[in-house]
C-alpha cells in the first residue's frame, strides 16, 4: 500500500519477479525467506495481487512447480500459501505442465502438490521418487482423490519410491475407485512381493485405458502376476510392458501370455530379462505371435535353452515389425542358434541384435548367421561370448554383405575370433 490510500494493484510480472526473487535468490537464507514470504502474505491477503494473463498463470505455476528443488521449510509454505489463494480464486490450470514431482516426504510440499493438481482442468502425472516416502504422502493421496482430481490423474509414477507391502496397500487403496483414468503407471523397484501386487490388481482391472505399465523389480513371482492377469481380461491397449528383475520362471509366462493376449494388437514393448527363464512355455510362444506391431523384446540374463527359443521362435516369426532383440546372456547353444535362424528370416526390420553370451559355438553360428542377409537394416550386432571361430567368422562376412547399415559389431568379449 501507498500510505493511508487504498491498496494498489501489482501487474502480474511485478508479482512473479518477487515471487522469483523469494523463491530462489534467499533460498538458502531462511529469515529473509521468512520476511519476503510474510510480505508477500500481505499483499495476497490484502487484494494487492491480481493476475489476470495466462501466460502469467503459466509461469507461476512452472515455478511452484518447482518447489522441491532443495526448498527450505520458509519457500515451502509460500508456495502453499500461494497455492491456497490460487485455489480460492477458483484459478483452473488448463494444458500447462503435466508433470507434479514430489522427491521429497514434506508434509507441505506434499500438500503444494496436491493442491496444484486440483487445481488442473484435465490431466495431471504425478511423480513420487522418493525413498523417503512417508505415511504423509500416502494420506495426501488418499485426500487428493477425494477432491475429485482423480478422474483427471492419467500418470502414476512411484518408481524406486520404497514403498515395500505396507506402502503399496496404502496407496492402491487410496486410488481405488477414485483414479480410474491411468494410462501410466510405474511401480519399478518397490519391493511390494506378491502381496502388494495383488492389492494392486483391482486399480489395474478398472483402468482399462492403461498402456503403460511397469512392475519391474518388486520380488514378483508367478504367484502374484497370476492375480494380475485374472484381473485383466478382456480386451486391453497395453503398449509397454515391463515386469523384468522378478523371480517368475517358466510358470509366470502362463501369465504373461494371458496379458499380452488381451492387448495383442497394441503390445510395442516387452521386458522380460532377468526373470529367471529357461525352457518357457508354449503359450508365451502363441502369445507372441499375436503380437504383430510389437518393436522391442528384452529377453536378455535369463537361462533360456534351445528348447525355450523353440518354443518362442514359433511366434516371433509372426513379429516382422521386431526392431529391438535382446537375447543375451541366456544358455542358447548351437540348438537356439539353430532357432533364432527362423526368426531372423522373418525379422526385416531388425535394428539391434544381442546374441553375446549364448555359446553358440560354430554350429549354431552358420544357421543364424545365413538368415542375417534379410535385416538389411542391422545397426547393432553384439555377439561376444559365442566361440564363433572360422567357418563362422566367414559366414558372418558372407550374411553382413547386405547389412550397410550396421555401426556396431562386437565379437572379441572371450577371444572368440581367432587367427582365422
């Protein structure tokens, strides 16, 4: 205010410059935080703030966007002060950004959070990657879907968040029946086991619209992902697929089929690495088969046999938009070698091929290097660790001829190319 006279109006950029300066250039000093903060107060208190552009609305909501950039406690409450007079404006946010990340378990930047997705008019994503993660964001989760934004929440992100089996009960029950929008969510390294996934898997039956869905290293065994996929019949528009670092076995395949199978036409990435794979089943092969637009297949640090890629090769010569195949290191031999030969004749899209580690050995290698004429455009070819020694070595000549494309040929990780 001038004197006596009445309050004077702030143009939007003088507010957003001040609000800049409280926020970032005493971030570190934690009175004259507190003071420009309290100032501020006022003058939102005493109608002196008027913002009335949008794309002032805009910039101010990028920088409460950042409130979690190692914010003191004093730039925490401003900004939850801000975000409350935002709200009582009843200010709606409309295509500005997407993305809310709460790193850290504050109880106000939590609530900063919160209130920033009420107040956004369609879709909002919320990240929580925080190890620190506490029942305070998990309570702020159960009253933000009360508000109502739940029907306008479409990304979930709580990768490495360590909400272990409590955590994930809290919050599926929190979102259950209120967040019914999801097309993402991420749930990576968690540590949930069987149990949290399974509370997990009423949320994923009533998200029919999910297409991105990450469930990798959690602890997950055949067990738990078969509660999953019983919840999920029927036709699905799953995309990406990613239940990698899991202890599911051959048996847990049964139930990675039924999920691919209810999203068979959509399905462009699959990670099954590192989940302890060997002979796999018949079905996941049919599955795969059905999978016509699917681009990316990570089968890589498993024991997957001969017989397995028999078995997965009869519904990957179906896969001819395959761009991306990792198959190392698994326990092929020259049997799979013999096998991946199939499924190299019908892959002309193939873009990167990892083989390394397979043991191959010479028979397998003529088999699977004579198919590799017809990937004319081969970029990647990682075959380390494969005893691919003279007749070999000549056959890959021979099947690279027409592969101009490739930049990147890796063959000496055990010596395997001798003075032949």
């Amino acid at each position: 205010s001038q004197g006596g006279g009445s309050p004077q109006t702030l143009p939007p950029h003088s507010f957003l410059r001040r609000f800049n300066s409280v926020a970032w250039t005493h971030a570190m000093d934690s009175k004259r935080c507190r003071r420009a903060a309290e100032g501020l107060d006022n003058e939102i208190d005493q109608g002196e703030v008027q913002i009335v552009e949008k794309q002032d609305w805009l910039r101010l909501f990028v920088q409460l966007g950042l409130f979690a950039r190692v914010w003191p406690e004093e730039r925490v409450l401003l900004a939850l002060r801000v975000c409350t007079w935002m709200q009582k404006e009843t200010l709606t946010l409309v295509d500005t950004v997407r993305v809310i990340a709460i790193p850290k378990a504050n109880v106000n930047a939590v609530q900063v959070g919160w209130t920033l997705m009420n107040l956004r008019k369609h879709y909002v994503a919320l990240v929580c990657q925080s190890p620190l993660i506490t029942t305070c964001l998990l309570d702020g989760l159960t009253g933000a879907a009360t508000m109502g934004f739940g029907s306008r929440l479409v990304e979930l992100n709580f990768s490495r968040a360590n909400l272990q089996l409590f955590g994930a009960r809290t919050a599926a029950k929190s979102i259950r029946g209120q967040c019914t929008a999801l097309t993402h969510l991420d749930l990576q390294a968690n540590h949930i086991g069987d149990a949290g996934l399974q509370a997990w898997a009423a949320v994923l039956a009533e998200n029919t619209k999910l297409h991105h869905l990450v469930l990798s290293e959690n602890g997950v065994s055949a067990v738990g992902l078969r509660s999953v996929a019983a919840e999920m019949r029927g036709p699905r528009l799953l995309r990406h697929l990613d239940v990698s670092r899991n202890n599911l076995g051959d048996e847990g395949t049964v139930s990675v089929a039924s999920l691919l199978s209810s999203s068979s036409a959509h399905l462009t990435s699959l990670n099954l690495s590192s989940t302890k794979l060997a002979d796999t089943t018949a079905a996941l092969g049919d599955a795969l088969g059905k999978c016509t637009a699917l681009r990316h297949l990570d089968l890589g640090q498993n024991t997957l046999r001969g017989w397995g890629m028999q078995r997965l090769a009869a519904g990957l010569r179906f896969c001819q938009c395959l761009e991306f195949l990792e198959l190392g290191p698994n326990a092929l031999g020259p049997a799979g070698g013999t096998q991946l030969a199939e499924v190299l004749a019908h892959t002309p899209a193939l873009t990167h091929l990892s083989l390394c580690e397979n043991r191959v050995a010479v028979a397998g290698a003529l088999s699977c290097f004579g198919a590799l004429g017809g990937c004319t455009g081969l970029r990647s070819l990682i075959l380390s660790g494969n005893g691919i020694v003279g007749a070999a070595v000549s056959a890959l000549a021979d099947g690279l001829e027409q592969c101009s494309s490739l930049r990147r040929l890796a063959m000496l990780g055990e010596s395997d190319v001798g003075p032949e």
